[in-house]
C-alpha cells in the first residue's frame, strides 16, 4: 500500500503563489553552517527561487574539535548532546541571518543537519540496514524560530532502497534546466558533483554522478605550499604560478574510479590525503606549485572526460553552470574552458542562484517540494525503488 | 512568535469521525515490542478509544543483548544501524498485529520507540542541551506499512524547557477522567506512577508523579527465590507465603525518596538492584519470600502514602484505575486495599483499557493529538514552558 502524499502548503496555511524560508546546511568539510533565505513563486515543477540573504557561520575550532571526536569516538550520550548542541546552534545561524536580512515573514525551515554517519550498505543481527544520520535536531530549531521545520532528508529514501544521496540533482533540474538545450549543473566541492538536465526532460531523465576531485587535493596541497597560511589557492592564483607535470597528470587520469561508469560516488577518502601522499612519494623533487597546477589540470581533465565518455555522444551539451567553491577558482575554470571549447561555462549566479550557499538554498527548496507532497529522489539519481519524499516535519 | 499549531487530520485525508491507529512501544525493561491497534472516535478532549488487537513481540536474546551493549558503549556507527534495524524490527511487530486483526484499514501509527538516553540536564561547550532519544526509524516504519507515522514524542517538549516526560498523563486524563469525582490513574511498572485527575479538570490540573517502586524490586527478589525461574511474582503467590518484616518495612518506608513533594520522578538506579542488596546486607537472615512479602507492602504502603501525604487533603480521590503489569498481583492489589479502605481499585480493563498495553495503546491517541494539532505535555506534567505538541510526522 501506498498513500497518495499530502499537500501540506494548504495544512500550515502558506501561499501557493509565494513563500519565504530558510535553508540550513552544514557541510561534511565541517567548517560551519550555511544559512540562505528564499522566496519560492509557484508550485510543482515550474518554481521561482530567489536568494534574498545568505549568512555562513563558522564553527568555532572547540565545535569543531568536537564534532570531529564525535565522529571518531562518540558516544550515544555524546551524540545526544550534540544533536541538541547544534539543534541551537542551527537555530542561531538563522537567528543571525533573519537579523541582517528582516524579511516581512518566513514560512518554515528547510535543515540538512551535520552528517555524522553515513552507511548504505550495513547489517545488524543479518538485517540489511542501510542508515544515515544528519545531527541538529529539529524540534529545536523549530521551537526557537516559532515556525515549522523539515528535516532529515536522508532516511526515507533509504527505507525505500536508495543511497539517500544525491539530493541536489532535483533542485538543479527545478532551478536550472532548459526547455530547448541540454545542460549540466557542475557543483565544484570537495568532490566535483556533476548533474545532466537534459532538454525539456522529466525527473526520471536526471542522471548525476561525483566526476571525481573538485577541491579536496588542490585545498590540501595549497595548504602545505603556504606553510598554512591559505586553505584553498585563492583565485586559482597558485595554480597559474605552477607548470603542470604531464607524467603526473597522465598517470592521476589513469585512476581506476575515473573508468568506472556512472552512476558513481567518491570521496577524500579516494581523492584526499593518501593520494596526495602517494603522489609526492612518486614526484618527490615536485615543487609545490608544480603540483597544484597539475591537480587543478587533473580536476579540469577529469570533469572534461567525465562529459566526453558519458555524456556529450548522447547529450550535445551547450552549457555547463557551476557552483561551488571552485567557481572561484579562475584557474580551474581557465583550464575547464579550455577543454570544453563547444560548451559555455557560467557560475550559477547568472542563474539566480548563489554559487556559495547552492546546498543551502537547495534544502529549502527540498523542504517546499516535501511540503507540496512532490518526491525529491528518483530511480535514476538515488536508486529508489519509486519516486520518494524526502524530509519529515517538526512543528514549533 | 508561535504559529497556531495545524490540523493534520484533514491533510491527511482522515475522518475526524473515526480513526484507526496502531501504537508502538518499547519499554526500559528491554523485554520486546508492544503493539496495539485502536479504534478512535471523534476529536479534541472527548474522544473515544477501543483497543481491537494487542500483540507482544519479545526481543530475542541477541537483540536484547546488542541493544544493552549499544547503550553501554555504542559508537554513532552502531546507533544509526539499531535506529534502523528498530525500524524494521517494530514495522514487523506491527504487521503482526494486523496478521491477527486484520481491521477494515490502518489510518496512521505512533511509534515511542525504544529508549537509549535520556538527560534532561546536560551541557556542550557551556550551552544547556537537554536531550532525548528513541530509535526505530519512522520512516522505516511508514516505508513498510505505507501510512503515516508520527514518532519522536520528548524531543519537543525539552526544546520547550519540559523534562520530556512523562507523556501519559494526557491520555489518563483524555480515556479515564470524571466529570463528576476525583481519580487516580496507576500505573504498576517497574516504578509506580500516579496520575490525578481532578473532577471536571482540564490538562493544567493533571497532576503526575512516580510514587516510588512498583515492580522493579519485586521482580528481581522473585527472580532470585526462584533461582532464576521466573522474572516476576506471578499473581502474587510468593508474596502471599512470606511474611511482612516489619522493622525492615519501617526502615523502607523512611527512605528519602518518599519525603520528597511532587512533582518527582525516580527508577531503577534508586529502587533497584543496589536498595535489594542493601536490603540483604540488613537482614541477611531473611527468606527471600519474607522479602518479597515485605517489598509488595512497601510498594503498595509507599504508593498509599503518596496519595494521603499530597492528593487526598486536597482531592478526596474515590477511584483508583490500575494499569500495568502490577495489575495481575493479587497480593500487591489486596495490600493496598487494605491501606486504602475508602477508594475503589479498578484495573483499566474495567474502561475498556488493556492494562498490559496501555503505553502502546496510549502512544497511539498520542500520534492522533499530534495530528489534530493539540498539545501532549502541560506545564504542570513535564514543566514545559507552555501545552506542547508531541511527535514529528514521518511519511510513507
């Protein structure tokens, strides 16, 4: 049995025609929570979103020491305490959002939480039990703001056979597709996130995959290269400054993750530390900057194969809108450009959408689709059995 | 601010006339899942509840003893794969339940969950974070018998500064209240728990308060005289051959937890396996079934006290509705008739409540208040700032 999913919109007496909320985000780099206030025109599979305010609160270094041990070695105690810890630490980001931006109402919360766990495939006394958890808990936020909130949106579409990721492909298929060309949402974060919308598609038609790093080792290695002074290469600057090593790019684009088709995921666990480790073991005479620039190329290289091998002989596409940190990255995008000639390359700023809090505009707008009662997950991009809701409520 | 809570019968397509709900539990005592299937007619404070089909689905052995060890020492890896195999595990106790009852259709279920911690006073980095939490993925559950589940009872009422629990009182007051005399709802498990119910009261005159031990010391005792051959004093028989030692009643009966005013709450640490070793220590020449005689006149004393130091001044109470597993001892039932020559005893059964699963039977009108948008907790029954709503709705 399944019941037809109910339209909550007219339940919590919101407009179909328009309404405000805020998306909450913490992101598994674990530096701290994205907050973004929208406005959302419409119903169904024609929204209008507009990013009215963003805010980013970074965790303090004890949060952050924290949640990492947390993760380490928690206990259920722990894990308690700390769900209720950022319940109000969540509240407060949007508590500071709402006081630079002073919108005229806002409707409800759209919270992703803190990841701390993320198992698909697991068993328990021989029970397959494919499980997630994202942190800060809702009734919290919900009782702090005195407004509705949707949360935890991984686990429904676990319970129904999927990965419970990705999530975003939906809102880059409202937020971004074409009736008239074929394009593809790039997110550039620690991993680079890819989305195909192709022309005049349906939900079922959405296909996304991680091409492979975005950011991770090039963070990493811009990093060590300042002594700590710099997290990330700024602008793509110490990038440009590098000569690529072609053995060494050569070598990183034989990578057997690169090989696998899609659909496919990774992570810092693939692209992180020990590759780098592995990858100053082989070049040890490489100067930093040198490494870098072949990185950077290796991200650019490998996001343009991704498109040539799987997507672009079905799919000629035009555009190829990006958000992430890397949009910043000009080098990135210099060398991107230059191995996608054919295709236009955008920050999706140009489409209304700010390339710094996408996750977190994304999950208001999931909490508005989990409000109409519309799926977020589908066959084709979690692995769902059917289409699936995503979210549960919590009342104020 | 604080928006009007909504009305989710309605979006749910539910008839405000008739209901038909299952509820879910599990207790501390770590014994298995109960579950009741209900019958709710009509909304607000004068519904009417009718328990169709009960069923107890015992914990096996391993899953006792894993749960045990996730509460011992249980990493965050370990909880989020109990959260779901309790999600599978309580969707089939409920499957098993309509096996038997088979009613015309199931309109929603309330699910307590199983208990892994619970700290109403606790801090992170100097934030006051009181905390709660039950597993058993609702949205397993909703996934499995494709109807809505409404779940996470506490979390809200801590977030509104109330202690969490307890959450029965309500639904005394809602199935067992008088217009016309003052009564006592008991509640007989491990602790004793007394709800009064004023004549003609409203929620905000519930009063609710542990009385001190019901079972939990009998229970052990009984395990112990039997070596090991029955967990519970069945109907009383071993109490009723031992003798009353009436020094080591008066020394019980001092016992500071008793002096206390309510409201107050107390459990196993304080009246269990440490009180029967202190009380071997004591009298070492004690039969064991001169203990569990004594220990039934202690609970059946300690619970008469309770209700003449702090209800009968007040409310001269003519009835005493007695639930639980307590229920079924005939020793502890004609102990405190004896202490209580004015009041009449009644198990709930006699208002068509099932005593063995009236907190199943209880999370489920639970799960319909929630749905029709009315509040749980008061803050006359868990110190909740404010009548709080109880639950978060989980869907199919």
């Amino acid at each position: 049995m399944r019941m037809h999913s109910p339209n909550l919109l007219a339940t919590l007496q919101l407009n179909p025609e328009v309404r405000h909320a805020i998306g909450l985000m913490a992101g598994t780099s674990m530096d701290g929570v994205d907050a973004a206030l929208v406005r959302i025109t419409g119903v169904g599979d024609t929204i209008q979103v507009e990013t009215l305010a963003t805010h980013h609160s970074p965790y303090t270094p004890q949060e952050r020491a924290g949640l990492m041990r947390l993760i380490r070695e928690g206990t259920v105690a722990d894990l308690c305490a700390w769900d209720a810890y950022l319940g109000e630490r969540f509240a407060q980001t949007a508590q500071e959002l709402l006081h630079h931006a002073r919108p005229p109402r806002v409707d409800f919360v759209g919270s992703h939480g803190q990841t701390v766990w993320h198992a698909p495939h697991t068993r328990v006394l021989d029970t397959p039990v494919a499980n997630t958890l994202q942190i800060g808990q809702p009734d919290i936020i919900a009782a702090r703001l005195g407004i509705p909130v949707v949360a935890d949106f991984r686990t429904r579409d676990m319970a129904h056979g999927g990965q419970g990721a990705p999530l975003v492909p939906i809102v880059d298929w409202l937020l971004l597709r074409s009736d008239t060309e074929h394009r593809v949402a790039l997110n550039l974060g620690g991993m680079a996130n890819l989305t195909l919308l192709p022309a005049a598609s349906t939900p079922y038609q959405i296909l996304a995959f991680d091409t492979g790093p975005a950011n991770a080792l090039i963070d990493l290695a811009a990093f060590h290269a300042t002594q700590g002074g710099q997290t990330y290469d700024r602008d793509g600057a110490l990038a440009e400054r590098g000569q690529v090593h072609t053995e060494l790019l050569e070598w990183l684009m034989r990578h057997p993750y690169l090989q696998l088709p899609p659909p496919k995921s990774t992570g810092r666990e693939v692209f992180g530390e020990p590759l780098l480790e592995e990858i100053r073991a082989r070049e040890p005479k490489l100067s930093w900057l040198d490494i870098i620039a072949t990185l950077t190329e290796f991200t650019a290289a490998s996001i343009a194969d991704a498109l040539q091998r799987w997507i672009l002989p079905q799919y000629p596409v035009t555009r190829l809108i990006i958000s992430g940190g890397g949009v910043h990255n000009l080098s990135l995008l210099r060398r991107l450009q230059q191995r996608l000639p054919t295709i236009a390359l955008h920050s999706c700023a140009e489409f209304g959408v700010d390339p710094d809090f996408k996750e977190a505009i994304a999950f208001a707008v999931l909490a508005d689709r989990f409000l109409q009662g519309l799926p977020a997950t589908y066959p084709n991009t979690t692995g769902t059995r059917t289409p699936t809701l995503a979210g549960k409520l919590a009342l104020p």
